[in-house]
C-alpha cells in the first residue's frame, strides 16, 4: 500500500500493509513478507520469484482506466502506481504458478488483472443493494454470504454461507475469464471469486484478517492459503 501522509514530513510516501495480515498469516508459522512498490518490471519478476505465495491486501479504488472505463464521480481515491504494480504482480505469479489470495482490493485487483471489470461505486447500479460499508467495528459480521458449491471456498469453510464483515462500495462486474463466483451477498453481488484450473487462486470481498480474533473459521481461509505457498515452496 502507497500512501501519502501529512504531520512530520507532510507529502511524504509510504509503503505499508496492516498489521492484522502479517499476525494472520504468522500465525500459522508462515513469513510475512512486505512487498515494496516498485516500477521496474525486472524488479517485480524478482520479488514474486522469492516468495512462495502473493496475497493481494485491501485498500484503495483501483483506476478505472485499467479495465477501459473511464472514471465516475463517485469513484474514491486512487494512486496508479499502486494499481500497476499489483496488476504486474498477480500476473507475474501466475505466469510462476504462485498461490494467490485477495482479500477486498486484492479480489478486484485479481478479477482486473486478467480481464475482468468492477462497478465503479455499488450505489450507482439499478438493483437494490444492501449495505456493503458496515458502520460498526471491523471484526463485526455485517451480512449474509451465500458460499457457491461444489467451490474451494465450500470445501475451506464447510457451509453454505457465513456472515462476513463487508467495507466496500466497488465490486466485480464482468467475471476475469477462468474464473468462476464462489461467493454471493443475498443483493447477488458478488463476494468471492477462484480460479477453474491451474494454481490455487482465491479471493473474497470481506476482510478475514479483521475477524480472526472473535470468528476463528476466518482463519481457514488463510490456512489453505498457506498450505498451498508450502506445496508451492522451493526451499
């Protein structure tokens, strides 16, 4: 994540992850690794190489212009260095056959990545939609998400939904081909998305991490995430 922050030295940029993603993946005697932003290709094939799994976090709009819409009024902020980092990265691991997660923006950085497009801002389509952006604390369940069958996220989780927290106001709108919904909010916005064939890649629009503390099943999903970086590792 890119920032740019006031207080001591205002303008300045700076890279940063929250830390309920390292504590969830150091739980399970896996190593965090923060992947700075960089623009070099050559730089990016080089830190995906050293890793046994990508996971894409949360954080800001991603720009439209990536997936060749151009921006609405109600699309929030975005830093577009950030967004083609990531985009090169997730690709990059795929091309390496990395395991992937995504977890909010990690979900639609994914879906964009290989060709998919997002509602800009929920609140603009014509369905009726339930309240994506929960006004309550982070670990709190906010709606309903219905768990697709016979998915990778079915077999993680072992039911057929869950309550989920939910901070968002983009999502999926064309499914990245290859892909397939594991997830639904009963609005039929889409919470989840994975991967048909080749290496594990999964993706959910809640934020797991936040959870972990007071619903310990949001564990699971970083378990099978870690599992497969372990399958995945060369040393």
């Amino acid at each position: 994540m890119l920032i740019m922050e006031g207080g001591f030295f205002p303008g300045m940029e700076r890279i940063y992850i929250n830390h309920e993603y390292v504590r969830a993946i150091a739980m399970l005697d896996a190593i965090p690794l923060l992947i700075p932003l960089v623009q070099d290709i050559s730089i990016i094939e080089a830190q995906i190489s050293q890793i046994d799994g990508l996971l894409l976090s949360g954080g800001y709009d991603i720009n439209p212009l990536c997936y060749d819409e151009e921006p609405t009024a109600e699309l929030g902020f975005v830093v577009p260095e950030l967004d083609e980092h990531q985009l090169t990265a997730a690709r990059i691991a795929d091309q390496l056959g990395k395991p992937m997660l995504g977890i909010c923006r990690g979900l639609q950085i994914m879906n964009v990545a290989f060709g998919g497009t997002l509602y800009q801002d929920l609140a603009t389509t014509s369905e009726p939609v339930i309240q994506h952006f929960q006004k309550t604390q982070m670990h709190a369940p906010g709606h309903t998400v219905n768990i697709l069958p016979s998915t990778i996220l079915e077999n993680i989780f072992g039911r057929p939904s869950i309550i989920t927290n939910s901070f968002h106001h983009q999502a999926v709108k064309d499914i990245a081909a290859g892909f397939i919904v594991n997830a639904q909010a009963k609005d039929g916005f889409i919470e989840g998305i994975e991967r048909i064939n080749g290496s594990f890649a999964v993706a959910v629009q809640w934020h797991p991490e936040m959870m972990i503390a007071h619903h310990p099943n949001m564990l699971n999903i970083f378990k099978r995430f870690v599992e497969e970086a372990k399958n995945n590792s060369s040393y």
